[in-house]
C-alpha cells in the first residue's frame, strides 16, 4: 500500500472519529479534552461539512479559544434528555435547577473571575428581584446544593475553572473559598436554539401561557421554508426546501436517536427513505461516519461498535436499573402488564440477594421496575402504554428471539 493511500486512509478514519466524538459530547474543550480537540481541530472542514449536508447542524471549531462546539437542533422537542447532575448518581435537573442555571449565565457574563461567595450573592440579589423568579436563598442547604449543581455542570462545559479551592465544599460552608474564572465566549455558544429567546418580545407574563408556541418559536428554523412544523401547511416553500427538510429530519434522528422506526415517520419521511437517492445517501453517511449501518423490516439504526458516538450504553452494568432493564427483556416475549413485569423485578430481587441494596425498602420492586422501563424506553426498546408493556422490534437485539437482520436490497 502506497503512503498516499495509508495517508487517505488515515484522513477518514480520523473524520470518522471527530464526527462521532461531536455527536456524543457536542461541546469539547481543548483543557478537559485535549486529544479529541486536537483531531477536530486539525479534521474540522470534512467534519463540518458532513454535519451540515446530513443534519443540518452547524459546527464551530475555535482553534485559538480551545473549544468546538456542535450546535444540535431536534425536529422537535425531547424531554427524556435533561441537564443532570454530576453528583448524586446523575439525576437529572429540576425546575429549580434550570432556573438558578438561567440566572447563574446571566450574572457571570459580565465578570471575567469571580469567587463562589461573590456568585452567590449576585444571584441572591438578581433573584429578589425578578417577581416571577423565587429569591435563592443561600442559606439554605437544599439550595446551595443545587446552586453547586449549576456550577459543576458549566465547570463540565469548560464555561467556568475552578483557579482555587472546590465548589463541593460550598455545599457545606457558606464561607467556602472557591475562586473561578469565566469563559464568556464559550457561555454564549451553550445556546443551541436558531432564534434567540430575546428577540420573541414576549411579556413576562404570557410565557407560561404560551410556552409551548414559544418554545416552536425559538426552534423555527427559516431556510426549509416551514410555517408550522409541516410542508402541506406551507404551499410556498420549493421542492429544494422539502427535499433538504426531508433529508435534515431524518438524520437528525437517525444519529441522534439509539433507532429509527419507520412507522415514527411522515409517509413522505419513509419514502425518501426508500428511494435510491436516499438509500444512497444513508449508506454513504454511515461509511463516512465509521458506523455500521444495520437496515430492518421496521427501521434502521447506526451502530457504532467503538461506542464513541453515544452517551449511554445499553447494555451496561453501570447502574441496578439498566441491568435490571436487560434481565426484563426476557420477560417480555409480547405485551406485559407493568404489574407482571413487577412480580418478574421481584423474582430478580430474591434471585440475587445481595444486588440493587438501593431497592430493597419499602416501594423497591415498583421504582426498580419503573427505572428499568424508563432506560428500555430511552433506548427505544420498549413503549408503555398506561399499565401495558410493547416490546418494540429492536428489542429482539438482545434476546434470543432476533429473527435476523433485513437483507439489504441490491
């Protein structure tokens, strides 16, 4: 082999890498993530390039400011992926949370350092203000708790770093020494929504009442020419802007989602899909992407057998519930009451006794139960329908009663 050859060879399998680096952790710094930065950096136009023609999302790579960032925009809103904690098993955030989270990037984008203590009482102050905004109260444990939270989150993100001291300790102490500094540059790229929540002109007021019309609002994203979510309501939109809105919505969902059924398509979603322009390009993404493109009768999905691209792992042994979600996989050779499914998580828990402490009070069966199903659900896996349990065909992946992959059509 030529060194040309090893040379391109190289090239792609270092894109291939950068693209599924950015879709598991779209925000990489260049201090927390040195190498990964580094490849982004040096692959960033094929990277690029690959995002945008494919999903749509645009890239930005600062070399000088050490971050690169992926701006990701759903087709449409997904509550099952918060914010979570880095502390207390990863939770994920509450309404309180996101609200400090709000008021803690506003205060810091006007100071370059600060310390924890100085924070505090900024957002105490501006809080009080706000009558719409509960006042944080720093004396409170609950509070500081959660305001260590915000902090750890945008420490995470490369947004704050700690010069001195430790945010944990603030929990604690009230007068705890925690000095940061503040990377504004890199706070203002957290927002990810194509139209900037301040130019809606929106009276406070009217935000509960409207959140979900707002929430379309900050999502609009202008060039496919859509009015309301949907091309048949937009007869003036082109051909050129369908077909892109065709082509972006499928993808995005494709490597954002652990599987693509058909069936969570628009008819004209499935049948670009199916046609030759779409089956090539499904091919040819994935290639590009080091994924191996697995096709079924009911949909298909990526995988990515080096698992850089994904977040979460299934299966895993990282927590009680996603071992507890893969032994419930067996129990569900068809649709199952929550209540079977209970007694089945019983069974699991006097099986093996010294497993999942955490579940063993009182109410354990039904949140072990509950936790189980929630990781089947966000891998896309099962679907609960009230107390009835549908095993989605993805399932089969991990049971023995994979009847076998779709032949590929010629």
């Amino acid at each position: 082999m030529s060194l040309t050859n090893q040379l391109v060879i190289a090239e792609r399998e270092e894109v291939a890498r950068g693209i599924r680096a950015m879709l598991a952790t779209p925000l990489i710094g260049e201090r927390g993530s040195p190498e990964t930065f580094d490849l982004v950096r040096r692959r960033r136009e094929p990277i690029r390039q690959w995002f945008d023609y494919y999903c749509g999302w645009t890239l930005t790579v600062e070399p000088r400011l050490g971050y690169a960032r992926l701006v990701k925009v759903r087709a449409a809103t997904d509550p099952s992926r918060p914010a979570r904690r880095l502390r207390s098993g990863r939770a994920p955030f509450d309404r309180r949370r996101y609200v400090l989270l709000c008021v803690v990037a506003a205060e810091l984008l006007t100071v370059p350092v600060t310390t924890i203590g100085l924070l505090a009482d900024r957002v105490g102050r501006a809080s009080a203000a706000d009558d719409l905004v509960t006042t944080f109260d720093v004396a409170a444990r609950a509070e500081r708790i959660a305001f260590v939270d915000v902090l750890k989150l945008l420490e995470s993100f490369g947004v704050l770093d700690v010069a001195d001291g430790d945010p944990e300790s603030f929990v604690d102490e009230v007068t705890a020494k925690v000095l940061f500094r503040v990377d504004a540059t890199l706070l203002l790229r957290m927002l990810a929504a194509p139209v900037g929540p301040s130019q809606l002109a929106v009276p406070a007021d009217d935000v509960a009442l409207r959140f979900e019309e707002l929430l379309d609002a900050v999502s609009h994203e202008q060039r496919y020419g859509l009015s309301s979510g949907r091309h048949e309501d937009t007869p003036n939109a082109s051909d050129v802007q369908r077909n892109l809105w065709l082509r972006h919505s499928v993808f995005r969902r494709l490597v954002d989602d652990p599987v693509l059924y058909f069936a969570e398509l628009t008819a004209e979603e499935r049948a670009y899909l199916a046609s030759p322009t779409g089956r090539q390009l499904l091919r040819r993404a994935a290639e590009q992407g080091g994924f191996v493109l697995e096709e079924r009768a009911e949909g298909v999905l990526l995988v990515d057998v080096d698992g850089l691209a994904t977040d979460e792992k299934f299966p895993d042994d990282g927590s009680n519930a996603k071992v507890a979600a893969l032994l419930l996989l067996d129990a569900l050779d068809e649709p199952r009451t929550t209540e079977y499914l209970q007694k089945a998580t019983a069974k699991l828990l006097k099986r093996f006794p010294r497993w999942a402490k955490t579940y063993r009070g009182k109410d354990g069966v039904r949140r072990l139960t509950v936790d189980a199903l929630a990781v089947l659900t966000g891998f896309g896996l099962v679907r609960v329908d009230a107390e009835l349990v549908r095993p989605l065909p993805a399932a089969a992946r991990y049971t023995d009663r994979d009847p076998g992959r779709k032949e590929e059509a010629t």
